[in-house]
C-alpha cells in the first residue's frame, strides 16, 4: 500500500549529522510531504517498519560495519526501501554494495539531496523514460499546478477548463504513474524533471 506521507529515517548516533542531514532535506526538499524519522541504531530502524512504511533509510557509518548482517537482512525484508548510506570513515565495498547508493561528508549540500531524490524516485517506481509516453501534454500541464498548490478550480481556470476535466485529468494521471498521494506526484514530478525544486521552494 502506498504511504501517504514518505518517510526519511536518518539513522545514527551523532546528533549533529542527524540534524545536518535533516537541514539538506529540508531545504532542498520542501514541497515534497517529506516526513523525517529520527533513529539512533539499527534496532530502532527495525522496529520501526512494524507500524509504518519508510521510503528512504539513511545510515550513518557509525552503525553500518559492526551491523552489516543485519543490513542485509534488512534489505531482503524490506526491498521496496531505498538504502542510503553516509560515509565519513572508510567501509570496504563489499559493505557499501549493500546499499542503493552513498553519500559522503565531502559532497555538497545540493548533491546529497540530488541521491535522497533519486532514492525517492527509486521507491515510487517511477522511471523517466516511460513519462512521456505515458503522460499526455494537457495531463503534463494539470499535473505542474497540481504540485504546486493550487485547487481544482484554480487549475480549471489557469487552463481554461473545467473543473470536471481537471478532475478527469487527475485521475488519469495517478492510473497511468500509479500513484496516488500528492506527496508521491510531487516526487515523480520533480524525478522527471516537469518541475524544478527551485519552483517549489518558492511556493
């Protein structure tokens, strides 16, 4: 079932990159319905799938070398999951190669959100190369006011519709992308690149 509002846990046991991490989503991912988790170790990650689905997992490297079985278990529980790691101390490549991707202390603050995006996409399914074919123009234009805020009616008259055709257009989209949530529809909008952050942010 489709989580209505992703989740981004950040695991690890240093406060300050737990906040920092938090900081790079917040400001770059804004308009997204993200909502954080806070974990301090592997367990809590663990515990915390039993009542909610989590999108993206990011994993301090504190917790991943001594834990690398239990990641593995983890990513064969949960496949649908995107596993990120954050590396400031070194890991051998057979431990990173668990995880969708790896961030690293030294990258900036734009590309760590760049890999939580990508991570995001990766949850929802979504690939760039069916988007045009299966999204027409009109439900193109519908589905940018869409993620920007406005109503149904606004909508209907930016693109002089009406708002029974709006609606129409709504559901087409979320049959053909398969989803449903605005959260999810903001991602795949901005996944491929039909809306930009930066327009977003400035809603």
């Amino acid at each position: 079932m489709e989580s209505q509002q992703p989740i981004v846990a950040i695991a690890g046991p240093a406060h300050v990159i737990r906040y920092g991490l938090t900081g790079i989503v917040r400001e770059f991912l804004t308009g997204m319905g993200l909502r954080i988790l806070h974990l301090n170790d592997l367990q809590s990650i663990q515990s915390s799938f039993n009542h909610q689905h989590i999108s993206v997992v990011i994993i301090d490297a504190a917790i991943i070398d001594a834990n690398h079985k239990n990641i593995q278990l983890l990513k064969r529980e949960h496949p649908e999951t995107a596993l990120l790691a954050f590396q400031y101390q070194f890991l051998n490549n057979t431990i990173l190669s668990l995880f969708d991707a790896v961030i690293t202390i030294d990258q900036s603050d734009s590309e760590i959100a760049a890999a939580i995006r990508n991570a995001l996409a990766k949850n929802q399914n979504i690939s760039s190369d069916t988007r045009t074919e299966t999204l027409s123009e009109r439900e193109t234009d519908v589905l940018k006011l869409l993620v920007t805020g406005l109503s149904g009616k606004e909508i209907a008259d930016k693109l002089n519709i009406s708002v029974n055709t709006v609606i129409s257009h709504r559901k087409n989209i979320s049959q053909k992308t398969g989803i449903k949530s605005l959260a999810g529809l903001t991602i795949f909008a901005v996944a491929n690149k039909i809306i930009s952050m930066s327009s977003l942010q400035r809603q």
